[in-house]
C-alpha cells in the first residue's frame, strides 16, 4: 500500500515536472514574439528614422543617436541591474555553475527592456544573448514560484537556454545541443530531457504565432568541383583568424578603455560615437543585419562591397563589445561570417571565372566558420546554419570550414567569446573553480617587500644594496614610483667590475610580462607560461603603474598551499 501511494506520488511529481517544463518553453516562445516585435519597432524609431533623413541630418543622426541611447541605457542599467550590462551568456553560464539568483527579476526585466532600444539604436549586435538571459530567467522564476527544488530552479537555466535559441531563430535542434555545449557541458540524462521538452515547446508557439518560416531563406547551394574544397578551407582559416583576432582584440580594448576610462556610462557614448562614424561607411552593420545576410546568401553583393561590411562590422561588434553595449554576439557572428565568405566568394568567382564559383555557397560556409570561431561550439555552429538555411547540400564544405575555423582561432585567443567575457566580468568557470588558485587575485600572492632601486642610482650603489638580498630580479622605479624595468642580479654581478658607475638603466630590461594587483593569478601564470618567464614585478593598475610587489614561483606556491580546493557539486534534474 505505502509502495504504490509512493510510486502515484512519484508519478504526480514527474507530470507537474513535465507540465511546468512545457510552460516554461511555451512562454519563451512568446516572450520571444514580442522582443522581436519590440526590436523592429525600436529600430523603426531610432536608427531607421536617423537615416531616412536628408543630408546633413542624416549624417548628424546616425553618429549621435547610437552616442546618446547607448550612454542612457548605460546609466539606467549602472542604476537599477548592473548585473545586467555586457556578458549575457557568461551570466548564464555564471548563474548555472554558482549562483541561479544572478538571473534575478530586475536583470529580466532591465534586459528585456533595455535590449531592443540599443538594437534599435544601431548596436551592430544581436537579440540572442539578451534572449536566453530573459528565457532563463523567467524558467528560473517559474521554477521558484512554485518552490520546486533547488537543483530543478538549477536545471531551468540551460533549459531556458535551449528554449531561447529554439524560439528566437526558430531553430529547435540547435538550442538544445547548444545548450549542452555552452551551458551544461556534458549530455547528463536528466537536464537531455528537460532541454528538449524546453526547446520543442517554444519553437511550437514561435511556429504558431510566426508561422515558422526560416530566419535566414537561402536557395539552395552546392559544390561540385573537388577544387573548391581548396576555397573553403582557405575561408575557414580566414574565418578562424578573424574571430581570434575579435575575441583578443576586444579584450585589450576592454581593459584599456576601463583603465583609462572607469564610468561605463562615458565608455557605451563613445562606443556609439565610433559605431556611428563606422555606419557612414557600411549602413547595413546598424542593428541585427539580416537583410544583408539574406541577400548575401542568396548570391548577391560584390567582392568589394561584402568586404567592406566585413571589415566594419569586425570593427563595430569589436568596440561594441568593449563598450559595454548592450546586445548578443550570434547574430554578429552570422554577419560577418557571411560577408567574409561572400567577399572570398565573389572574389574567387572574379580571379577563376572557369570554375563556376558559388558565392553564396561560401556565404554559407562563412556564416558557420565564423559563428565557430568565436562561439567554440563547432555543432551547434553546423546545425544553426542548417536549421536556419534548411540547405544539407553544403554539410561536407561546412565542417571542413567549422575545423579549421575552431583550430586557427583557438592558436590566437586560447578563450572563447563568452569564455573571455566570464575572465573579464572576475567570473569564473566551474571546472576552474575547482583550482585552488581559480579566484585568487595577485596581490593576494604577491611578495610586497621588494626591494626597489632607483632609476638615478649606479650600478655600485645597487650592488652594495641588494648586497645578501635573495631575489633574482629587482624592479626599477622612476620618480613618481612607476615601473621603469627591472635589472637581473646576474647583470648587475657581472657589471659592477666595469661599468660600476654607470646608471642602472644601462643594463636594464624591459619585463617580459608586467600583473596588476587586481590581475587573477591563473591569467599571469598562463602570460608569463607564454612569454617564457616564470616570475614578474606587480603595480597598481595599468592605469596607475607604480610598483607594488613582484610575484615568484614561490609565491605562487605558498598561496596554492594555502588555498583549499572545492568539491564539485554534481547535478541531474531528474534521478
């Protein structure tokens, strides 16, 4: 008797499961609809009025428009969900691994919000990222409302995620191995289920209020001469090289514009000044640009003019980024992959008009080498272009390009996109945060009792004062405390006898590798693994470089002693 009262128990509980799954899929799918519905709308009224003006107002607009909606979203969010600005995967990620409550109402709504008017504005970015923090966190809210329990409020998250992918690209299959790639990381059988439930059921509610076409309708393409083959492997190259270099370039511009200038709200004004002077050029990379994409794959454009969009759009996604703009990377990523691959497309059909050259067969290719590089989900990367195209003809050409794209650019940002947002943002990933040293900022591990020398001192005086010291390096000040560069022990030995009188900026070295304070160590240990050193002087800030410590091997050793490491806290929606 107890037995089956349990196993009815059981079997209720797996139904109101299953129901509140499909509730949370379903009410994606129109929140879905109605951003869409609010992007077209804000771009109606921002960007697209600025240049339906006449000269010289259309110019004027298109610069100050995204300059000023950029910098009011930017204070808006800084006052009421700062949580909510940039990274919006790596918050995903960051509210799966540590903390659902990152996903909070007031990040829902201020993205909900926010998104559109910044697309609409021209930020030549996507709804995507934006989306999938929204469906998750509402399936996250749902999940707590009914006070389900707390590993189920956790698996809503990349259920959320699928159901976002599924509802705002109409793309079913890949949000759910998406969500594996990006969210979860591993097919565990309980969340599968969840996944799938998710993302069918939104895709069913964009397909009965959108009538399900494709977003992207290309004809269909293919290949027939095995020389082509030479052609897309050149574009998955092409494609691995650009997207390393965007994800590397956005994190240096990141980190000096947020050195040189701290308000977030000067930093987004600035990004929107940029991005609008880059619309003179190309005014197809304002907004999310699928116009521009669906020409392209339907064989149009030229070598010259998709080149042109390529180079603006990597320009503009690339200062948007370190901006802190508001908006997605997929849609961008679609962009500028298929404007490389129809700019090579064009070209070879220019240089090899024998050959019978497809461009939007390369428009293709591009479109899902690019979103591989930079995104590092090689199948969901192959599957969205699938599923948004419906075209199987290019799936040979298409992994090839997805390969060589994810090898070529993981060689130049070992991160991907979202990856290096998380390492940006102080986020950490859950299988670092197993390290001990995962968290630990370098001024945690430094060595602050260096001793400093001064860049007018000799080499004798130096001598005498690191005279029974027992560092191998020591750190050059100029007059205002600032790192000036560092001198060798050995160098100053073997100088003393000969040049003792002379400065010691005669035998200095420029470091190899200098940390903030506020450096993680992990990334310092990796910079100084890549320039060959094992040891670097530490200063304030890149902003404010005077010295403050230097870091060792021993220090780094000392502090992993020090730190203890965490259990990983395993996980399945349904036992």
């Amino acid at each position: 008797m107890f037995e089956k009262a349990a196993a009815r128990l059981q079997f209720l509980a797996y139904r109101f499961l299953l129901v509140t799954l499909i509730g949370a899929g379903a009410l994606t799918g129109v929140v879905a609809v109605l951003f869409h519905r609010y992007v077209e709308l804000a771009r109606n009224q921002l960007i697209g009025r600025a240049l339906r003006q006449p000269e010289p107002w259309r110019v004027i607009l298109m610069i100050v428009t995204p300059a000023i909606m950029f910098a009011l979203l930017a204070a808006l969010i800084r006052r009421f969900a700062p949580r909510a600005v940039g990274a919006n995967l790596a918050r995903v990620r960051m509210a799966y691994n540590d903390n659902p409550r990152i996903l909070g109402p007031r990040t829902i709504i201020t993205t909900f919000a926010a998104t559109p008017l910044s697309l609409g504005a021209g930020a030549p970015l996507g709804p995507e990222g934006p989306i999938v923090v929204v469906a998750s966190g509402i399936s996250v809210t749902l999940a707590r409302l009914l006070r389900l329990p707390q590993k189920v409020v956790r698996g809503m998250i990349p259920i959320g995620t699928a159901a976002g992918i599924a509802a705002i690209f109409n793309t079913p299959i890949t949000g759910v191995v998406f969500a594996l790639e990006e969210i979860i990381g591993t097919s565990q059988r309980g969340i599968l289920g969840g996944v799938l439930v998710g993302s069918v059921a939104a895709a069913v509610v964009e397909r009965v209020l959108l009538g399900g076409r494709p977003m992207l309708v290309a004809p269909s393409s293919t290949w027939t001469d095995v020389r082509e083959m030479a052609g897309f492997a050149v574009l998955g190259i092409a494609a691995g090289a650009a997207s390393g270099l965007a994800i590397s370039l956005a994190h240096r511009l990141k980190r000096k514009w947020s050195a040189a200038m701290p308000s977030i709200v000067l930093r987004a004004a600035l990004a929107g000044l940029l991005i609008g002077a880059a619309g003179l050029l190309a005014p197809e990379i304002f907004g999310i640009g699928y116009d521009s994409v669906s020409l392209w794959l339907h064989g149009g454009g030229s070598a010259s003019g998709t080149g042109i969009a390529f180079a603006v759009k990597l320009l503009a996604f690339t200062v948007a980024i370190s901006g802190g703009v508001i908006g997605g990377t997929f849609a961008p990523s679609l962009f500028i992959g298929s404007a490389l691959g129809a700019a090579i497309g064009h070209g070879t059909q220019d240089l090899f008009p024998s050959m019978h050259i497809d461009p939007k067969a390369y428009a293709i290719v591009g479109m899902g080498s690019y979103f591989a590089g930079v995104m590092r989900s090689p199948i969901a990367a192959v599957l969205i272009v699938v599923e948004l195209t419906r075209d199987y003809e290019l799936i040979v050409p298409l992994m090839l390009g997805v390969s060589l794209a994810v090898a070529i650019s993981r060689r130049i940002s070992r991160l991907s996109i979202v990856e290096q947002q998380m390492v940006d943002e102080g986020w950490i990933e859950e299988h670092a945060a197993n390290d001990p040293l995962a968290r630990v900022r370098v001024r945690q591990a430094m060595t602050t009792n260096v001793v400093t020398i001064s860049r007018d001192t000799t080499i004798e005086e130096i001598a005498r004062l690191i005279a029974g010291t027992r560092f191998t390096f020591y750190p050059i000040a100029g007059d205002d405390g600032t790192l000036a560069g560092i001198a060798s022990r050995s160098a100053i030995d073997n100088a003393v006898a000969e040049h003792g009188g002379e400065s010691i900026m005669t035998i200095a070295e420029e470091p190899k590798v200098v940390a903030c304070a506020e450096d993680l160590i992990t990334e310092t240990v990796q910079q100084m693994h890549l320039r060959g050193v094992d040891r670097c002087p530490v200063v304030e800030s890149a902003r404010a470089p005077r010295i403050v410590g230097f870091l060792s091997p021993s220090d780094i050793l000392r502090m992993r002693m020090r730190s203890g490491t965490a259990e990983p806290d395993p996980f399945e929606l349904i036992e």
